[in-house]
C-alpha cells in the first residue's frame, strides 16, 4: 500500500483526460504464444500487448515518467543488476528505452503457476503473491498465471493484469534490472506500480481507447 501511495502522489499532477499522444510504440506477438494455461491463448495476450502499448503511448504515463530520476544500478548486466556510478538515470533516458523500437515483437510464455505459489487470503491486499514472471534483457517474457490472477484479479480483467505485467516486465526487456525492488529507486517497479495506476483507472473509469481494445473480438 505505501508503495502504491507513492505511485499516486508523483502521478496526481496528470488527472486529465485523454489528451495528444507523444511518441508511440507497437508492442506485439513474436509467433505464437507458448501457453500452459487453457484461459490464457493468442487473442487474450494481443488484447494485454494492445494495452500496454495503449499505456506507453499516452502523454500522461510518459509525463508521469518523465520527471522521475532513478541510482545508475538500474542498468543491467546480463540479468543482474549493473555498478553503481553517480550518474542518475532521468526518465528522458527511460522513455528513449522504451521507444527506442517504435514496433517490438516479444516471445511470450505463459506458466499456470511460479516456483513460488501465491498464498490466497480472504483479505485480496494482503495476498502473497510473489513473483509474477521474469525477463532478461532483449529476451523472451515469462509470466505466471496464478501469481497474476493473486495480485489483480480482484480489481482487473486477466488482460489488463497481464498488461500491467508485461509493462514491468518491458522495461527488464529493454535493460534494466531489480536491485532494490522499491518504487523510488527501482525502475521496472515504478513502471509496474505506474502501469497499474492508470490502467486501473482507465479500467474504472470506462476509459474509450481501453474498453475499444477490451471489446475487440
């Protein structure tokens, strides 16, 4: 919940509705989706990609973006986190990863459920849902149904879920690593709490361009 406040208050400047985009991004199926989970087929993860590119490509998420700053560590080297220099990484430099390709093809893997089972409480916010995928960079996505469905299920449809994840799990993709795991020094996460926000937002409040994509068959 702290976390989630802390997305709110950098994000509370961009309530306004939908305004022109900046720049743009397609992110789409590589083949086919490589799928364990029968729910789970080609249609729902085009719907979730469709989504997150309906995110990356609004002026308020890369407003919300832009005026973030976060340690060098960020970097990744192979899949860890890299050395730490002085340097900061702005979110200018964020965004010119995530549009450095304006049409990216991603490999998709849908696993029913993480090395690590989600607990289920009564309480959905305090589920323990652990770790939703993972992703190394300019590599293949790999997501865990169940782990999801613990995390959003009670507030999203499955296809925004998965965009909500695959938007985290984007920024892996396109360089950056965990170290810290906290909203304000860790980019995958800020982008993943940030992701969640105003999809849920959109999500609730009937947002056009969202309902067009959930409603396509």
């Amino acid at each position: 919940m702290k976390r989630l406040i802390t997305v709110m208050l950098f994000c509370a400047t961009f309530f306004a509705a939908a305004q022109s985009d900046y720049r743009q991004v397609v992110l789409k199926r590589k083949g086919e989706l490589h799928t364990k989970v029968p729910a789970v087929d080609n249609k729902v993860a085009d719907k979730a990609l469709q989504i997150s590119s309906y995110l990356f490509s609004r002026k308020e998420f890369q407003d919300s973006v832009a005026r973030l700053s976060f340690p060098y560590y960020n970097h990744c080297k192979d899949c860890g986190h890299g050395k730490n220099k002085e340097e900061v990484i702005q979110g200018k430099i964020i965004l010119d990863s995530i549009f450095r390709r304006p049409v990216t093809a991603l490999e998709l893997y849908i696993e029913p459920v993480g090395r690590k089972k989600p607990r289920l409480r009564s309480d959905p916010e305090n589920n323990k849902c652990f770790g939703l995928g993972n992703t190394c960079p300019d590599s293949y996505i790999t997501s865990y149904y169940e782990n999801i469905n613990c995390d959003m299920a009670h507030e999203l449809p499955f296809s925004c879920a998965y965009a909500v994840h695959i938007s985290h799990e984007y920024l892996h993709f396109v360089g950056y690593c965990h170290k810290t795991k906290d909203v304000n020094t860790d980019i995958a996460e800020a982008v993943g709490w940030i992701a969640y926000y105003f999809i849920k937002k959109w999500y609730d409040g009937k947002d056009a361009g969202l309902m067009q994509i959930l409603a396509e068959v």
